[in-house]
C-alpha cells in the first residue's frame, strides 16, 4: 500500500467494518486490531533510546506530508505507533496507507 496517499476524509464516511480491516491487515505483519476494530497499533523495538526517537521523528514527517497523523509512545527502546480516523471515530483505508509507509521505514532504519 505504499504506493497509496492518503485521501481527504469527512466525517460522514462510514468507519471499515471489521471484515474490511482485517483484509487490510492481511497485508501489515506485526500490526493489531484494537478496541472493537477502530484502530490499529504496532509496537516497533530498538536497541536504544536515540533509535526509538528517530523512528518517531521520521514517522512525524511522513504523517505530516500524508495529513494523517498517528498517536505515538516512545521509550527506551520502543516506539508503538497507534492509528485511527477520528473524525470517524474508527479505522479508514487512510489508516492502512500510514501503516505500510510506517512499517517500510523499519527497512531504512
């Protein structure tokens, strides 16, 4: 899904049901469904601090290029990235799209 950017979304769209993300979700290993289906979440591993932080500061630029941003928790050694659509209050294809440039990023690291 690398290929994909993510698309303007209102809040009438209806949030994926749980059978259309976990067709996405196929495609992202290491990435969960969480609380009910409406959000996704990854916990990335580091062998320190510093690689912990730029992992986040490089997800920060692809979230801001994207216009999607995801909810980050960093600590030593870990960074877990969550997304989720909350103008829909659930998951969207916008969110499936962040993950896979997320999880290509552990390729560069």
């Amino acid at each position: 899904m690398t290929e994909h950017r993510c698309v303007p979304c209102s809040s009438d769209v209806a949030p994926l049901t749980l059978e259309q993300s976990q067709t996405y979700l196929a495609g992202l290993p290491g990435w969960e469904l969480g609380e009910d289906g409406r959000f996704i979440v990854r916990k990335f591993s580091f062998e320190n601090f510093v690689q912990a932080m730029d992992f986040a500061v490089k997800i920060g630029k692809i979230a801001e290029e994207m216009g999607h941003h995801p909810v980050l928790t960093i600590g030593w050694g870990f960074c877990n990235v969550k997304f989720k659509t909350a103008k829909i209050n659930g998951l969207h294809k916008n969110d499936f799209v962040m993950a896979s440039h997320v999880s290509q990023l552990m390729h560069r690291v």
